[in-house]
C-alpha cells in the first residue's frame, strides 16, 4: 500500500501544475472548457495507473507469501559449507536493527553469528510478546524470519493449534517446531552435531528428537527477523 501511494505522488509530481490543480480545485472562471476536458481525461488515465498499480501491489503479496513453503523430509548440511567464517562471524552480516518480538539485539547478534553451541536462557521466550503476538493469530500459521537476513525458516503452528504449540514450546523452554513447520529450502540440521542452522550461516538451535519425531528447540532471538525486502 505505501508502494502505490509512492506511485501515486509520483506520478502527481510528474503531470503539469494546472493538473494539479484541477484535481484539488474547484474549475473556474478562467478555466476553459476545452481545458477541464483535459484535466478529465489526465485525471482518469491517473486514476487507472494507481488501480493497475495496486493490483500489482497485492498480486505480488499474494505470490511471495505463497512462495513459502514449509514441510517435507529433514534436509542435512555439512559443517563446512554453511558455518565457516565470513564477514560477521558465521554470518555476513549483524542482526537487523528492529529486530521483533521485544527480543534483545545484543543477546541475537551473540547467538546467531557467534555461537555454535550456547542458547538463549530456556524460557527466554516468555519473557517476550511471543505468546502474545502467537495467539493473536488465532490458529493461523505465523512465518518466523532470520533475524539477520529476513529469509523465512519456520511457519507455526501446522497439523496444531496455536495452544499445542506454545505448550510445547513452554515444555522444552524453547519456541519448538516440527518437520512440517520447517523451511526447508533455508533451514539445514547438521549431521554431526544435529545443530539446527539457517543456510546463510545464521545459528539456531538443535534437533532434539522425542517420540513424536524430530523437534527442533530454536531460539527466538535467532528467529525475530522482519521478512527481506526484494
């Protein structure tokens, strides 16, 4: 919505003084009337630019947001392709800087791009608006992004509700996700180690199978990002 009104003042900015004027002014006297015929038709050709560019606008929603797409098999990765060093520890990059879900930045930037084995506190979560923020989605699935680069990883709750996921979650101390829930086209476990981490090099957490099958305890400060922009 800000892109088409961004469309919109543009094109304004573009289009002569007197059309300007005869979209905010009343005609008069000195206006003639081959002249208000013109401001008509500028006015209407305006006006199907901004519709066309709004269809645009929500098209283009509707098409990224179908483009995530959780589930399938656990996908493994190696160690040394994804969690070798770069330019911000095992990321290229600091955490972003209005990260969600009132999650302390300095805690995220510390857990995701230098660490391999520690986590936030268990329970961590709790003392967050996550809860808050889970719910008011009813049972809705709610996509978690990577705090560093804004890709999707995890979509919650699935095949559950909201409350089975937040119980579960309270449990194990640590926002807890299924193989269903999993992004797998960014999301890799680690073979050796069972480390759960973004393909980008961003650490997450671990898969700690129960008998319900895998789950993966993630921290919420490694998950609070806003979705990248194109």
């Amino acid at each position: 919505m800000m892109f088409v009104r961004f469309v919109a003042a543009t094109l304004l900015m573009t289009l002569s003084p007197q059309l300007v004027v005869g979209l905010s002014t009343p005609n008069t006297n000195r206006v003639q009337n081959s002249d208000a015929l013109s401001v008509n038709r500028r006015a209407f050709m305006l006006q199907s630019v901004i519709a066309g560019a709004a269809v645009s606008m929500l098209s283009f929603a509707n098409v990224a947001s179908a483009a995530v797409s959780p589930g399938g098999p656990i996908q493994y990765g190696k160690d040394a392709e994804i969690m070798f060093p770069k330019a911000h520890g095992t990321s290229n990059a600091p955490v972003q800087a209005d990260l969600l879900y009132e999650v302390s930045n300095k805690l995220a930037d510390k857990i995701c791009s230098f660490n391999r084995h520690f986590a936030e506190n268990g329970g961590y979560f709790e003392s967050t608006n996550f809860e808050k923020i889970v719910r008011s989605n009813g049972n809705n699935p709610l996509t978690f992004y990577d705090s560093v680069t804004g890709k999707p990883l995890f979509v919650a709750p699935i095949n559950r509700s909201a409350d089975d996921f937040i119980k579960e979650s309270k449990i194990h101390g640590w926002p807890s996700f299924r193989d269903e829930e999993v992004v797998w086209d960014n999301v890799r476990v680690l073979s050796s180690s069972g480390e759960t981490v973004a393909l980008d090099g961003t650490h997450l957490g671990h898969n700690l199978p129960d008998r319900s099958g895998n789950r993966y305890c993630i921290n919420l400060v490694s998950i609070a990002g806003k979705p990248m922009t194109i």
